[in-house]
C-alpha cells in the first residue's frame, strides 16, 4: 500500500497541486465511507438491540435521533485525523479545519444529550405518577449547563485556546451571567418549591385570574406552565408566578370525590305566613315531612299546653310557618336525592334578607365531580324547588320586567273603561 502511494506521489510530483488534491479527496471519501459504515452497519445494529430494550418500548422517537446524532462524529472525527496527512497544506488551514471538526463534535455530543435527556423525560413520564413529580424543568436546568459548557469548548476549540483559560474570566463575568440568567435562577427556584411542596400537577384544575388562567395543567416546564382553559385557549403561566402571586387549586375537590353546590333561592318576604289549618293537612301529602311534621306539631304542642289561658291567643302561640316547612322539605329532598353526597355538610340556611328578597341557600355536595353531571344535578334540585315552591304559599323574588309595567300600567286603564261602561 505505501509502496503503491509512493508511486502515485512519484507520478504526481510535478504536479503538487495535484497529489494534494488526490490525497484530500481520498479523505472526503474515506469520511463519507465512515459514515455510511457507521449509518448502514453498526447503528442498525444498535437500534435493533435497544428496540428490544426498555428504552425501545412504546415506540419510543427520541433514540433514533440520538443515534443518528452520535453518527455524525465519526466523519469529524476521520477529517479531524486526516487532514494533517494531506501534503502541503498550510498549517494555518490544518489547523482550522481541525478546530472546526472539534467544534461540530462537540456540538453534535450536546444536541445528543440533549435527546437523550428528552428521551429520559418521555420515559419518566410512562410512570402512573410521574404528574405528581415531573422532571421537565430539572432536565431543561441540565440542557442549559450542557449547551453553556459546549458553547465553552466550542470557542476554546475555535480560537484554539485552552478552556481553562476561557473559564478563568468567567469569574469577572458572574454578575453579568446571573444578570441574564436571573428568570432561570428564580423559574429554577420556583420549580424546586412548586415539586418540593406538591403545589401543581399536570392535570390539576387551576385557577388564576390575574394571568387569565382558568383549566388543566398541560405542561410543567422550567420557566412556563402552561394551562388549557375550558374554551380550548393556552395560558402560558411564568413558573415564578406561581409561589409569588395566588392561584386557586381544584384538586382537593377531584380527589374528595365531591363538588359543592352553594346556591340560593331569593324568595318574595311578603309570601312568608303561618300555615292555615287546611294547608297543614295538605302538606301532609308529602311524605319527605312525615318526620319534620310529626316532630314539629308534638314541639309546639307541648310548647302552648304550658301557656296560661289568656295566652292561648293565636297571636301568643307557636305555629308552623310555610318557609320553615319549605326549609325542612328541601333538607329531607336533599338526603334523599342519590347525586347528592351524604358523607359531607348538607343543609339548608337563610341567610340576611336583602332589597332582592331572602336568601334561601342551599349548601351540599354532590357525588360526582365530573362538571357536566354536576350541573345537571344541580339543575334537576333547583328546578324541581322552583316548582314546588307555589305548593307552600311562597313566591320567588324578581324584578318587575317590561311585561310586569305594562300590566301595572294598564290596569288602571282597564278599571276606568270597567266603570265608564257601568
């Protein structure tokens, strides 16, 4: 072989020109034949082992690109080698292209750390509670120590200076580094806090109104988290917002297995009476009362037995009164309602009168916490209430509308045309 290249120098020599080209083409050549040797051969191979790998399950995307990555090293590394064979080449132009291949070496090392630590993410994230940890932000810290001590070398490797050197400035450099990188120093921090205390989760219902954020966590980054509110918008949350500003978390409510209904009936204060003794055996149809009755009448019973003779008046006796039967059926409604959560606070409470009528509230728990079943329990309750409500002598409160007016307003009229026709 050498005597075979010593024959082609010998050939070639009054053309210098001539061999260097012959010898720097042969090494283009043999660079490419690295790569496809390596491509074609050794990394089929190895895809095929770490296929059959737990790394390979799931039809895992990020290791064919790490490979192909890693592949293109050989190449550079065969330029790296070689081009000091080549003959005549000025040292200068050596030791570019040497300094270049380094370059790209290293930076085709980061990006295949890069995947890899995306590879090691999607992993992690197979795990039934890798939402309760994630590690996104962590690896997204590495990525940037991993690029920042590339971009070192890489300039090292380019102005063909030690690195040590290049690290020895950095000193003088580090209030202007922590100057650029304070949202990463304070997102790092907030990540740490947010995992540390179990503040966030994806999948967790959050909601924050000063970033108008209001929906599931799809994302836990370094320096973001983003958020799908219900009308299919994203909310890109800075992850240093979340220990500096407040926001609501719905995950209690999920895993409590209940949602709380707290909602009232504004009822007409003038529809409130005493019950008559006619509409006392009327509501005894009902039997959600047949309890509340009994116990109730036996009450004011042994209550006005004990008033003297003069104070047996009506006026000075205790009677059943329309809203406080209302009261009582809505409660035992409730506790016999099967969407309604039995195991937490049930009941039913007036709350302060208002220049809008008086507050009925009516305080529970379904049984579910999917959102539309919850509404539609809550609908049935109110609706079946709202009808039911002309059965005890009570009215809902309500604006006068347009209708209302012209009614009011004709009224008069109608009377006067009533009594000009008499």
């Amino acid at each position: 072989m050498m005597e075979r290249l010593q024959a082609l120098r010998a050939t070639l020599e009054p053309y210098p020109w001539a061999y260097t080209a012959v010898v720097a083409t042969a090494l283009v050549i043999a660079a490419w034949l690295a790569d496809w040797v390596t491509k074609r051969v050794l990394l089929r191979g190895l895809r095929k082992a770490l296929n059959a790998s737990p790394l390979g399950a799931g039809g895992n995307q990020v290791q064919p690109r790490v490979i192909s990555r890693l592949a293109h090293v050989v190449p550079a590394i065969v330029l790296a080698a070689g081009v000091a064979v080549v003959p005549d080449l000025p040292p200068l132009l050596v030791t570019v292209v040497r300094n270049v291949c380094v370059a790209f070496i290293i930076l085709t090392v980061a990006l295949a750390i890069s995947a890899t630590l995306d590879m090691v993410n999607e992993i992690y994230q197979r795990r039934p509670d890798a939402h309760n940890k994630p590690i996104k932000g962590y690896l997204q810290l590495l990525k940037i120590v991993v690029f920042v001590i590339a971009a070192v070398l890489i300039v090292a490797a380019l102005i063909d200076r030690s690195p040590v050197i290049l690290l020895s400035g950095l000193g003088a450099m580090m209030a202007v580094l922590i100057l650029v990188f304070q949202d990463t120093l304070l997102s790092l921090v907030a990540s740490m806090t947010i995992s540390s205390n179990d503040m966030v989760r994806v999948g967790d219902w959050i909601e924050m109104p000063g970033q108008n954020a209001d929906g599931d966590v799809i994302d836990i980054a370094l320096h973001t988290v983003k958020v799908q509110n219900w009308d299919k918008t994203i909310s890109t949350i800075p992850t240093k917002k979340l220990i500096s500003e407040s926001f609501k978390n719905w995950r209690g409510m999920s895993e409590s297995g209940g949602r709380r209904i707290k909602r009232s009936l504004y009822l007409d204060q003038n529809s409130v009476r005493f019950l008559e003794p006619d509409e006392r055996k009327r509501v005894h149809r009902f039997s959600l009362l047949d309890g509340y009755l009994a116990s109730k009448e036996g009450e004011l019973a042994r209550w006005n037995a004990q008033l003297a003779e003069r104070g047996k008046e009506p006026v000075n006796t205790r009677r059943v009164t329309n809203l406080g039967t209302f009261r009582a059926y809505v409660e035992q409604y409730l506790r016999a309602h099967p969407g309604i959560h039995q195991g937490m606070t049930l009941m039913v409470r007036q709350l302060q009168p208002t220049p809008t009528g008086l507050p009925l509230e009516i305080y529970c728990f379904t049984s579910t916490v999917d959102w539309s079943a919850y509404e539609n329990i809550q609908s049935d309750i109110f609706d079946h209430l709202l009808a039911i409500l002309p059965e005890f002598g009570l009215h809902v409160f309500q604006q006068p509308g347009g209708a209302d007016l012209r009614q009011a307003m004709a009224a008069p009229a109608a009377l006067a045309a009533a009594s000009q026709a008499s």
